[in-house]
C-alpha cells in the first residue's frame, strides 16, 4: 500500500453521460485514507453510478479515477477482479445470493477465492457474523431474514476477504429506527477497528452527520458543497440549505418541468 | 415504413452477433468449469435434467400413446397394424423424442433458468458477483448453460423409451397387436443413423434451448416486467427456432 499520501482515492474532471442525460461534468472528488466518507445528493444525481465508475463497473467519457495510486481505466479484465478483491460492496438490498443460506452467503468469497480448510472457513465466517450479530442466524435462508437482517448479513459477506475500502451503497434506506441505528453503528465500528476506509452513499442527512467524516453533496453532476457534516449545515449555499433541511422547494425544483399549467388546463398546450 | 423495415433488420443482426458472441464466451469458459468445477454443472443437471423428469415421463407415455392409437387405427386400414412398432420407433426416435422434449425442457427449465438469472441481475446479485471480483459468467451462466446441453439429449432419450412403452401399452396390451410383430418390425425399420439423428437433434435442442434462456435473463430489464417479458419470450424464440432447425436438420439428414 502507498502510504506516502493520505488520498486513497482520487476522481478528477470526471464527465459521463448515460443516454442523453449527461450526470457528471468535471467530478472532483478526493477520498482520504481511514476515514468515513459519505457521498450524498437527491436522488437521480447519480450517487449509485459514481460508485460503478469507482469500482468500474462503468466506465467514465472522460477524466480519471485513480484509486491507491492505481488508474482504474488502465486495469484489464484480470487486473480489475484483482483490484476488486480491495473492495467490500454493500449494495442496497443487500443482494444476498438467494439459493444459498446465509453462512453459505458469507463463506462464498472465501470458497471462491481460496483454497481454505473448511474448519477455517467456518471459523472466519462464524466470527463475521458474531461481528453483526447474526451468528445465529447462520443456518436461515436470505429469504427468511428481515431487511435490516439482510443487510446486515450483505455487511459481513462484504467483509469476509478483509477489504480495504467498504462502500455502502444506501445502506438506510427502509430500515425502522433499531436497524438503522445498528447498522450506523457498525459502520463506524468497522471503519476504526479494521482500520479500513469508507465509502457511503446516502441521504438520510441525520444519519450521515452521526457517522462520516467528511461528506460531499453532489448536484447537478458537480460537488456543490464539500466537508464535515457541520459544516454543511451552516453553509449559505442554497442548494446546500435544501437539501441538509429538507425543504420541498429551492434550487431543486417542487416541480418537474412542465408546459404553463394555466394553459395546459386550457388545453391550448395540444394545439 | 422502409426504413422501420431497415432499422429492425439491423436490429436483428446486431443482437444475432452478440447472441454468437455470447454463445462464445459461453463456450471459452466451458473447459475450465468441466474440469475445475464439475460439481457446479452437476447441481445445474439435477435442477434442469433432474426435475423435468416427470413432466417428461408422462408426456412422453401419453404421446407414445397417441402413436400407438394413430397407428393402429390407420396402418389396420391396410391391414398393417403389425408395423405399429415401427411407426411408433421412427417417430419417436427422429422427431417427437427430440422435437417435444425440448419444447417441454424449454417451457420448463429454460423459464426457470431466464428468470432466476434475470431475478439475480434484477436484485443485484450478479452485481454483487462482479465486485466480489467472481465473474458470473463462470459461476452462473457457464455451468446453467453446460447443465441444460447435458440435460437435453438424456430426457430425449427418456422420452422416447417411455413413449416407446406408451405404443407398446396402447398397440399390444391395449389393442392386441402381436408382442413380437411390435419389436420385430421396430427393429427391422430403426436404423443405427435413425438414432444418431435422434442424438443429433437432441444435443442441438439442448445447446439451442439452453443458449436462449441463458441469454435472456442475462439480458433481461432488470424490473419485475423485464423480468416476465424475458421468461415469454425465451419460450416462443425457443419453439421457433427449435421448429426451424428441426427442418434444417432433417432436410440434410434424409
């Protein structure tokens, strides 16, 4: 590991376009090393795509993405999987395989991957899950598990090769109060006891001032506000304003774009 | 209207290229999943072979029924009903065996395997595979695919022998057309080329079948409707090409 800088990962002028919608216009994103960095914005502002252009799953139209001094453009088919070992993704709803059980789920990585006895695969995978608390449910099938479960599961599969960077992608979003206030908790655990960094996309504005250390908020397919959660609350930017407040109208508009209401009630807007 | 015309027949080229590209891949991964990862294939032949084995067995024995009724009620007419056997054997051996078992095998498994595919892509899974940096085309596609080319010509042959035991129900216990005429006559008409076109035919199927539902639930919409267009659809492209090739391949066997 390159220990000489404190950036792990580097995105720069980045632009892409998915049909005709361009999402990202010169990106400038820099993410330290061990600290928890939370990705926020409305939806549709392409929080989930810039994590597949991190981990390139997509590929950017231009500018660069250098992680831990690595040009992610650069890599081929097999370099990518090796740089993707790196990685521990959580995804939204937790995409557990659904024809294995859940220790199956956690022990994949490791069966795919290594050549391990199992009595020390059981052994790593049973401590995974004593870290989320789920080694009892080792034996239950994904579908049987409640969302909060799921993820939570999701969490220790995307832990079990020790990664070196966790990205979360939503990892709130349909959780009651208990589950969500569990899963803050070991993102934070997990960030200082692996020493490891994060990556955590999200706008559920409380949750994120409780556990990032830096946050960017993405608009318009640019940073329009960077820094600690504080900060962000006490900015004078508008779009900023909204969005920490949650407030129906602002920059961000109530109202998608539509012809004159007036006149289409009229019904001239179909002449 | 033309150029409507024009754009859909290059849309079609285009995703008949992938479609061969994709049969490709499928087959440069092959080698290392039958070597280094049998078991996978296996489970695929259990899920796809396995557990179309009644739905097969009954169809099989109603449709060898039929040829055995048909036969015997139209080859009586010229006093032939001894050569029902035959009938049956030719029948069973060159088209329906091969021709029904994989209609059945597509309606069947081929859904199953669009749909769990297209599910997993749907709710992320092969996503996950991806960034676990474990390529789903080796771990999902290659050993679904491998599994329903296996599959195929081994519930051909079921089909056939119990459509075979159907006739002989029907034609001999049923009817009352001599034991001995039944598989003398069978045995004098089949040919060893008789059964390698059966062979032939299946193993296509197979590949064909298995490509198809393959295919589409990789390339499903990953929405709950992308999901059940992809399950229709890889029936009726199934039936479709399954029928042409039939002709194809008989056109040049005979």
């Amino acid at each position: 590991m390159n220990d000489a800088t404190d950036n792990l990962i580097e995105i720069r002028d980045l632009d892409y376009t998915r049909g005709r919608r361009q999402i990202f216009r010169g990106l400038n994103i820099t993410i330290k090393r061990g600290q928890i960095t939370a990705i926020m914005g409305p939806s549709g502002t392409g929080k989930t795509t810039l994590l597949s252009l991190i981990t390139r799953q997509l590929r950017p139209d231009r500018g660069s993405i250098v992680v831990d001094g690595i040009d992610v453009s650069a890599l081929n088919q097999k370099e990518l999987y090796r740089f993707r070992r790196r990685f521990g993704m959580l995804f939204q709803n937790g995409a557990l395989l659904t024809d294995l059980s859940v220790f199956e789920n956690v022990a994949f990585p490791l069966r795919e991957h290594t050549k391990l006895p199992n009595r020390l695969i059981r052994h790593i995978v049973l401590t995974k899950l004593h870290a989320v608390g789920l080694r009892g449910a080792a034996d239950m099938m994904p579908s049987e598990l409640s969302g909060g479960m799921a993820r939570r599961i999701a969490l220790a599969r995307a832990m079990v090769m020790d990664p070196d960077i966790l990205i979360y992608d939503e990892p709130f979003v349909g959780l009651d109060p208990i589950s969500m206030g569990v899963i803050v908790r070991l993102v934070r655990q997990m960030n200082d006891a692996l020493g490891i960094s994060s990556i955590l996309v999200s706008h559920d504005v409380q949750e994120i001032a409780a556990v990032a250390d830096c946050s960017y908020l993405i608009a318009d397919g640019k940073v329009a506000a960077s820094g600690s959660p504080d900060e962000l609350s006490n900015t004078s930017s508008e779009v900023v304003k909204q969005f920490m407040h949650g407030m129906a109208d602002g920059p961000v508009a109530f109202h998608y774009a539509a012809p004159n209401y007036a006149e289409q009630l009229l019904g001239r807007d179909v002449e | 209207m033309f150029r409507e015309l024009y754009y859909t027949f290059v849309e079609f080229l285009r995703t008949f290229g992938a479609l061969q590209l994709f049969f490709l891949r499928l087959l440069s991964h092959s080698p290392y999943i039958i070597v280094r990862r049998f078991g996978l294939v296996v489970h695929q032949v259990h899920n796809a072979g396995a557990l179309s084995l009644v739905i097969i067995m009954v169809c099989g024995l109603f449709v060898g029924g039929v040829l055995g009724l048909q036969g015997y009620s139209n080859l009586s007419k010229f006093n032939a009903e001894d050569a029902v056997g035959a009938v049956a054997a030719l029948g069973l051996i060159k088209e329906l065996g091969p021709v029904i078992t994989a209609l059945l095998f597509s309606g069947r498994a081929g859904t199953a395997l669009a749909s769990e595919i297209g599910l997993m892509k749907a709710t992320d899974q092969l996503s996950a595979m991806e960034m676990m940096a474990i390529s789903p085309m080796q771990r999902v596609l290659v050993p679904r695919f491998l599994g329903g080319v296996i599959s195929m010509p081994l519930l051909a042959a079921v089909f056939t022998v119990v459509g075979l035991f159907g006739a002989h129900l029907v034609g001999v216990t049923l009817l009352g057309v001599d034991a001995g005429a039944f598989w003398a006559q069978m045995q004098n008409a089949v040919e060893p080329g008789d059964v390698y076109e059966g062979i032939i035919k299946s193993t296509v199927f197979g590949v064909v079948a298995s490509l198809l539902a393959v295919w589409e639930g990789y390339n499903a919409i990953p929405t709950a409707e992308g999901v059940g267009r992809a399950t229709t659809r890889t029936v009726v492209i199934t039936a479709i090409s399954i029928l042409i090739l039939d002709f194809m391949i008989t056109a040049i066997s005979i």
